[in-house]
C-alpha cells in the first residue's frame, strides 16, 4: 500500500499535484502578468478530508492548511497524512502583497521519502530560481506557486464577483517545485456541494483547470463557497487513467 500512497503524496494538498511535464522555459506568450483586483479571504485554519483511488487502491486521510494574510504580507501551509503511512506531504508558501495580489518569495514542498524541493522568487533580480539549479524565469508580474494559487484565484474570485461567470477564463503563470508553466481556470458555473456535517451543503462556483492538449498533467476541479468566504471547499484531481484523488472541507476556524 505505502508504494501505491506515493502518487497521493504528490498532491501536496491545495495545487501541488499536477505532473511536472513541462517546457525549460516559457515563451513571452506563455508567461501572463495580468493585474487583477484582489479582495484576500480572511486568515483561517481550514481542515479537509482526502479520499482516493490509486491504482486500484482506496486511500483515506485528512489534510490541514493555514492561511494567513495581512500587514502587507502573507503565509500558507499544508500538511496531508494517510493512515498507516502518516504525513505525505508538507507545503509552504510565504512572501508579500503587491499590486498584482499574491507575492511569494518562497515555496517549498516536501514528498513522502524524498527530499525537500523549493523555488525562491528573488524579487531584487526579478528571477525565480529552483533548488536544482536547472531553470530560471522572469518575474514579470502575478507570478504564482502551486499553493498560493488557489488563494490568489479566490481573492480574484471575491473582487470580480460579476465577471467571475461561466464560461469565463483566468490565465496564471504557476510555479512548482523544479519549473513552471502558464495555467488557465474556466468557470464552469454554480453547483450544490456536500461538505462536512459542521457545514452541510454549500453553493459553490465550480472552476476547471484542464492540462493542455497533448500534456499528462491531471485535470483540477475546484468548488469556491462565496457563502464561506470563497474558501475552496472542495478540490478533486484526476489522472489521465482516472485515478482521483478528491479533498473535502470538513471544518474552518477564522483567525
């Protein structure tokens, strides 16, 4: 079983799942710096259940995130256990608030048996750089890392309520822990959720992000609650052969 866990410690709770296939470098075309309006949730202590197929495999766990913003700057972490494995994973995202929203400076992840990964956004040179050493980029504006993301789409989400429709589309630029690519989320529209009994059922926006074509990068869904403050409430990440892994709010504590 504890080999079969290995690709849900990739998940890395809230972005960090997707496949690294990737280019070296991305062209000025594949590199958005859009500024947005951003209106950030409230800091909280958010608990999630995981459940899971791998390779015929039924996986079940839980996962904590704290996030944290104000004073100009901010923190989010991530931790995701298994039962009879413990801790798969562990991320954290920090750095500042600009005009863009979200501004990391760092963003480590640590894998289940495997040593811990980072990308530093050095803001002085206006460079992101890995610690393998193989690949740098630009920082040109509204860059992100697989864990902020999702808090920077819901600040994007709170500010542009209006325009946050179907059918919409918002393009990112997202950082991971050996390189980066440009992603882009596609409102799918509004959908009823179930989630823990301390919250019930909750309207949620429902937002796609699809691998592009020829890519084996998962698929994400993500379900906003504008009733809970646009916290994600729900994230299910499915691979090419239909294996998912889903996580489920159970509980929040603002803070």
């Amino acid at each position: 079983m504890i080999k079969n866990t290995l690709k849900l410690a990739a998940s890395g709770l809230m972005l960090a799942a997707l496949a690294n296939v990737h280019a070296f470098a991305a062209p000025d075309d594949d590199h958005p710096a859009v500024k947005r309006a951003v209106d950030f949730p409230p800091s909280a202590d958010l608990t999630y259940s995981i459940s899971a197929r791998q390779r015929g495999f039924n996986l079940n766990g839980d996962a904590t995130l704290t996030w944290r913003v104000g004073g100009g700057k901010y923190s989010i972490g991530a931790e995701s256990r298994v039962a009879l494995v413990g801790k798969l994973t562990e991320n954290h995202s920090q750095g500042t608030v600009d005009s863009y929203g979200l501004a990391p400076t760092e963003f480590t992840e640590k894998r289940f048996r495997k040593s811990q990964e980072s990308a530093s956004f050095e803001r002085d040179s206006k460079t992101i750089t890995f610690s393998d050493g193989k690949h740098t980029y630009p920082i040109k504006g509204g860059e992100q890392d697989r864990v902020s993301i999702s808090w920077q789409l819901s600040a994007v989400a709170r500010a542009a309520k209006d325009k946050f429709k179907p059918g919409s589309e918002w393009q990112f630029f997202v950082v991971g822990p050996r390189d980066a690519d440009p992603w882009t989320f596609r409102v799918v529209g509004r959908e009823k959720v179930q989630v823990g009994a301390a919250i019930g059922t909750v309207d949620a926006v429902h937002v796609l992000r699809e691998p592009p074509p020829g890519s084996k990068a998962q698929t994400l869904d993500l379900w906003l609650a504008p009733s809970q403050e646009w916290y994600p409430v729900k994230l299910r990440f499915t691979d090419n052969d239909r294996d998912y892994i889903e996580q489920v709010l159970e509980r929040v504590v603002k803070k």
